[in-house]
C-alpha cells in the first residue's frame, strides 16, 4: 500500500439542486388517499389525521402527509378540561404554528390581504422523508371536491416577483390555478382573501378555512368547518373527505445535493510496485520475481482517503482493476455526496 499526499489543487466542491416527485416511489402525483382507523382513534388522532398513498397491509403503507385543525379559541375539538375554556387540541395545533410560522403568539395569521375574523386553518405537513431538503414551488397542485364541485389550488410563486420571508422562511399564498399561476387576477377569493400559505421549508400547506367555506359560486369549495365549542367534530376529516375526492394532490421536493471531488493522480513513476509481502523472500528481504524488478506492474483496485492521523476516512472501489506500469498515468476522480 502507497500514500500519497494530496494538494489543495486536488480538491473540488460542487453544488446541485436535485428534484423529484414528494411521494414515494419518487411520484410527483397521489391520486389514491388512504387513513388508518388505529391512528384516527389514538392519542396522535385528537391533533392530526395520517393519509397514507396505499391501504395495504403488508407494510408498504407510508405516511405521505398529515392534517390538522386549528383555531384560536379551541373550536372544533373537545376540551382538555370542561372547566377550562379555549384549551383543545385545536388550540394547541394553532398556537403551534403561531409560534413556527409567526413567531409571537400575539399576531393573526393574514391570508393574502385579509385578516379573517375566525382565525382558523387546517394544516397539510408533508412528511419529512418526502419532501428532503424543501418542496419545490410551483409544484404544487391540489384539487378540492366537494358536492360535485372541484376546485383547483396552487402556489403563486410564478406570478410573484418579491419573495415574501417569515420565521418558517419564504411564503407563498395559496390561489385558485395550477402550476404557480393563478388562474386570474390574483386567484384569491372575493371576501376572504387568499386560500391560504405555501410554506415551501417546512413542507406545510395552511389553508384558510374561511375562504374554503365559502359556496363555490363565491370561491370555495362548502367545506362547512366546524367552530362549536367543547366539540369533537372532526374538521380534519372534511379536509381529507375534499382531498380523496379531489384524486390528485401534486408536489415535487428539491434537494440541494453538496459533492466533494478529490481528483487523485498516479503519474509514471508512481504505485508501480506492490508492498505485499509475498513479493519479497522472508529470509533475504530480495524481490522473488525478476519481472518485478525490470518491469514492474500492479493493478490498482481501490483508493483510500486517509487524514493526518493515519485514519481511514473513506473508502472507494474501482469498477475494475486497473492496471499501472512506468509507461501509464491514471487520474481516478473521487466524488463524496453530503
């Protein structure tokens, strides 16, 4: 075994954005909606609702996404405690994405222009296997049914030219279009502003529950949330009721890729000989073979990258032996992905 030191030269480092489908299997997108009554009826299932992209039961099932409900007061979810007021799962679900997207539990979300009286959204968080490094904008294409209406949901990221920043990072508001194009004007309701925010990230979709209980005619979809009190009314479900019907939710996730490429160089005069000890007699320390002395060959069949200490730090293997005398030279390129 040979080493060679390598020189500043010998390094490159390159960056590429890497995109594909969000759901698995690399799919851009889920047209089939599937929920497991196990979580539903859990603990998990008082906050969220898991939609899974198959039914099966021989572990093929993943969770693609989860939605959730949220509202200031605590409607539409049973409280914590029937003496204490305003404390429900719905509640801590809002407070939560008060804090990560807002960043002070005292601002209102605003949709668009409009800041709705009813502070309520549902919460579409992709999981985080399926999107890797953010979901890439534009790509998102969600459609809605509801009684026999259909209504189509993107992101305005192609009609924006200022992107928009908060404490979740960039923002997008959701509008009715397709492939980050509004479909016209601005795509937002007549009277309850955008249909909600694109947050590309952290991989969520808040949408504006009081634009989606508007009547079709006005720009929703009749999605008829429900705000009572110290009830469990299962606002999640309408959501994923309007999702499954829709049959066709669309995201692609992107992904940053950094690589290392170590350029190592093995020029004429250099790894000809082999140090295995079997090339050399134990008792006289002579070379055994002739050939090794006046024509010297070896094959070369993997590169290992050492540090200061001696320590191996990564290993690669060549496809092929690949042969080195006096008369060749080999670069072999190494290329780290991180």
């Amino acid at each position: 075994m040979s080493f060679k030191r390598l020189d500043p030269e010998d390094f490159l480092i390159s960056a590429d954005s890497v995109t594909a489908g969000a759901w698995t299997g690399n799919v851009p997108t889920l047209t089939q909606f599937f929920t497991s009554s196990v979580q539903v009826a859990g603990t998990s299932g008082n906050y969220y609702m898991s939609v899974y992209q198959t039914g099966s039961t021989l572990d093929e099932a993943e969770v693609q996404f989860n939605i959730s409900f949220g509202n200031i007061d605590g409607s539409g979810s049973l409280l914590y405690d029937a003496g204490i007021s305003g404390k429900s799962p719905s509640s801590t679900v809002f407070g939560q994405f008060q804090n990560i997207v807002l960043g002070d539990e005292n601002n209102s979300f605003v949709f668009g222009t409009t800041t709705p009286v009813t502070q309520s959204f549902y919460a579409i968080t992709i999981n985080r296997a399926r999107y890797k490094g953010n979901i890439f904008p534009g790509t998102l294409e969600l459609r809605l049914n509801s009684a026999s209406s259909t209504r189509y949901l993107t992101d305005n990221s192609n009609d924006t030219n200022v992107v928009t920043f908060n404490e979740a990072g960039r923002v997008y508001q959701i509008v009715s279009g397709t492939n980050g194009n509004a479909s016209s004007g601005t795509g937002y309701t007549s009277n309850s502003g955008s249909y909600g925010l694109f947050l590309p990230d952290i991989g969520t979709i808040l949408l504006n529950a009081s634009a989606l209980d508007l009547s079709f005619a006005n720009g929703g979809i009749g999605l008829n949330t429900s705000h009572a009190s110290n009830t469990s009314a299962n606002n999640p479900g309408k959501l994923y009721t309007a999702i499954s019907g829709g049959a066709n939710f669309k995201l692609n996730s992107q992904e940053n890729v950094t690589s290392d490429y170590i350029f190592i160089r093995a020029r004429n005069s250099e790894f000809n000989y082999s140090e295995n000890p079997s090339f050399i007699s134990g008792s006289t320390g002579e070379v055994l073979y002739d050939d090794f002395i006046n024509a010297p060959q070896t094959f070369i069949t993997t590169v290992g990258l050492y540090n200061d200490a001696n320590e191996l730090l990564a290993v690669a293997k060549l496809s092929k032996p690949l042969k080195k005398d006096f008369t060749k030279e080999a670069l072999i390129r190494v290329k780290l992905d991180f």
